[in-house]
C-alpha cells in the first residue's frame, strides 16, 4: 500500500476524501490510510453498539413488568445520541467540514427537562435509527471489506516469512495452496504489493459513502435551509445593534440636552427664590424650583433605564453590582468574566438580570438572592438564584417572557426551574463570539 507522502504531496487540509479520490496523487497521500482507518474503526464501536442495544432490549423488555425495565427500554431509546457524538467526531477522520450536534437546549434545568427535550427532538428517534443500522447492517458491510483487503494483501505479502518460519519447507497462502520455494514466495509478496493500491480505491470510495450517510442520517433536519438561517440570524443581529445603536442616541440626547436645560432651569429658579420676592410670587417660584428637581430626577432615572452610564463606562459585572446594590432584597453577586463582553450581549444580559431582580423583589418572597455570572469557552452563563416560594412561570405576565425573547435574538436561552416552595433558578446562556471579533 502506498506509503504517505510528505506536507506537499497531502490534499489540502480543508478537502475531504471525496475531493481527494479525484486526484492524481490520492495514493500518496495520508487518505487511503485514514479511509482504512475509519472502516476498521467501525468494527470496535459496532460491537459495542451491537451488544449495548440488545442487552438493553432484552433486560428492558424482561424486567418491564417489575418497573426497572422502564428506565433500561428510556436508555435504549437515547443510545443513538452518545454514539452520534462520537460518530460526528469520527467523522472529521475523512471530512473537515464540522458535523454540529442537532440538539437544542432542554427548556428547563434537571433530569426530567433534559428527558422531555430530547424525546421530543426528531433528533433523537432519528439517532437511534441510525444506531439500529450501524449495529445490525453498517459495520459487518465494513468489516468484511476492509477485513478481505487486508487478510489478501497480508496473507500474500507474507508468503516469504510463512516460508522461512517452516524451515523452507512449505506454506499455506491464504489457506488455498502450497508453496514449497522461495520463487513462489516471492511472486506471492509482489501480488500483494501490486493489490495493494488497487484495493485502496475501493475502500476509499466505500469510506467516502460510508461518511455521506452520516452526515445525512446525523445532520440536523433543517439542515437545508442554512443560507436561509444565516441570513437571518446577520439581519437579526443588524436590527439589534441599530436598536442598540438608537438607545445610546437617545440617553446621549436626554443627558446632553434636556437634563442640563433642566439642570439650568433649576439652578435659575433657585436663584431668583434668593432673591426674596414678595408673595404669592416666592410661592410659585418654591413650587416651581420643587417640580423642575422632581423633573430632574425622573428624567435621570429614564436615561438610567434606557442605557446605564455605569454599564457602558465599566461592564457588565460592576453594572449588575450597582442594581444589586439598589435592590429591596438583599443580593449577592459572584463574577469571573472577562474585562468587557460584546455590547449587544452586556445589555441584553443586564436588563435580564434587572427583570428577575424585580421579580425576586415582587412575586418571589425571598429574603435572599444571588447572582452569579462565568463564561465557559464560547458561553456566557448568568445565573439568579433566590431562595423565595418558586412558582415563576414565563407564561405568568412576569416579564420573563420578554426576557426571553431578547436574549432569543442573541440566540441564548432562558432556562428558569421555580419548583413550588423554591427555590427558583432563572439562568441566561448566550453565546459568545471569538474574542478576535468582539468590539
């Protein structure tokens, strides 16, 4: 079999097998070897999966009547999602292009949420069909090539050593004929040299197959309509930051204008209330300087609202430190982030945790709350956490549902798990952009 070839004669790392079977040099690249490679794998993981899902069937179905089969036959009907992430994995062996997982956040924290996500996926029950195939029909179709190349290529390749280990005296090749010479022997050593380029095309193009069926099998169903949802998910963003962009205009126009003419009005009524006018006029001039500060205060209060100075001057952390700071109940805050996150995710994030703030002070009963924030990787994780009655429902006129309509932009989930008699959980997962990119 040809051996690899060095840096310049490999495909290019972004191609798969299928674009390298097309060229010249497909036999002295890497390629035949990682498509062997990955056919032989499958025999390892079949009879695992193989072996899995009958002891899973039958101990499920025999012990169903006692109760504990039940949770056996659930398993058997979630196996096809750990060998599909694996199988994703395996695939990058032949393909580079990433096969992302089909499965969507589970509404809830817990168990039971998890289970009632994923029976609920087309996802699942279309893993699971794939893993019924990949036991009983997939791997033994790719033993039994790659298994025959490789037991003919060997067993006649190693004729001469058979011969030498007899003592020259004679060899079964391939357990069909005798050889009593080295003549022979050797003749046998070139016919296996010879079949061995020639049987790389065959598993190379039965490896590529083998790959394209999983990607259809383990694709996500929507999977066609990609352009579309980038699309999408680019204007989606382009609407945020204009809406975020339009935000910042008017508490720049409210801080800059109205609240310094403000400011003047009722420094210049201040004054003219020193200079001891006769009444009623020093009345309405106190009443006056009295609405012009309660003016000052609300609109201060707006342009806190619409965009707070704290969160664009220092970041997320130390803007939710100043609402837990103000909040009726007490809070306490534990952050690991880094300096400064994207924009459009600090103020989506801030104004969330503002709205479970108010919850906690309104409906929860609480008389303590937590607030705690980390990024794992490419995900920022928000977590408020208080030890109320529970009861929060994101249909309930709450707010939440908004909450998670904004964070839905960002394409983050809202998770909130409020049990009866508490305590209530109401976590924000967004991801993140590479740290490259992020403004």
């Amino acid at each position: 079999m040809p051996s690899p070839a060095g840096p310049s004669a490999a495909p290019a790392p972004s191609q798969g097998l299928r674009q390298a079977l097309r060229q010249r040099r497909y036999l002295r690249s890497a390629w035949p070897w990682r498509a062997t490679l990955y056919l032989l794998t499958s025999v390892p993981l079949g009879l695992a999966t193989l072996t899995a899902l009958l002891l899973l069937a039958v101990a499920g179905s025999t012990l169903t009547v006692l109760l504990i089969g039940i949770p056996l036959l659930l398993t058997l009907v979630l196996a096809g999602i750990p060998l599909a992430a694996l199988e994703r994995r395996r695939l990058r062996l032949l393909d580079p292009r990433p096969l992302a997982p089909a499965h969507r956040e589970p509404d809830g924290t817990g168990l039971s949420a998890w289970l009632r996500t994923r029976l609920q996926e087309r996802s699942t029950w279309r893993e699971f069909g794939y893993a019924l195939l990949f036991a009983l029909v997939l791997w033994p179709l790719e033993a039994l090539a790659a298994g025959t190349a490789l037991v003919v290529c060997c067993g006649l390749t190693a004729a001469p050593v058979m011969l030498a280990a007899s003592g020259g005296e004679e060899a079964r090749v391939l357990k069909i004929w005798l050889i009593h010479s080295y003549p022979p022997a050797f003749a046998a050593l070139l016919a296996g040299l010879v079949l061995l380029p020639l049987f790389a095309y065959p598993l190379g193009v039965l490896a590529a197959g083998r790959a394209a069926l999983t990607r259809q099998l383990l694709s996500a169903p929507e999977a066609g309509l990609d352009s579309r949802i980038r699309e999408l998910g680019r204007s989606r963003m382009r609407l945020v930051d204009a809406f975020e962009a339009e935000r910042r205009r008017i508490e720049r126009d409210l801080h800059d204008g109205a609240q310094q003419r403000l400011v003047a009005l009722s420094m210049t009524l201040g004054l003219a209330r020193l200079e001891n006018p006769a009444e009623p006029l020093a009345g309405l001039l106190a009443k006056a300087h009295e609405e012009a500060g309660i003016a000052l205060v609300e609109i201060r209060e707006l342009i806190q609202g619409i965009h707070p100075q704290v969160l664009t001057d220092r970041g997320l952390r130390a803007a939710v430190e100043d609402v837990a700071d103000r909040s009726v109940v007490p809070v306490d805050t534990d952050f690991d982030l880094p300096d400064r996150l994207p924009r459009a995710v600090e103020t989506a994030v801030y104004f969330a945790v503002c709205e479970a703030l108010a919850n906690v002070a309104k409906h929860s009963g609480a008389g303590r709350a937590r607030v705690s924030g980390r990024t794992d990787g490419d995900r920022l994780t928000v977590e408020v956490r208080d030890d109320g009655t529970g009861g929060a429902d994101t249909r309930g006129g709450t707010g939440l549902q908004g909450v998670a309509d904004r964070i839905s932009v960002l394409d983050g989930h809202l998770l909130v798990s409020s049990p009866p008699g508490g305590p209530t959980v109401f976590r924000l997962q967004v991801p993140l952009p590479p740290a490259d990119t992020r403004t």
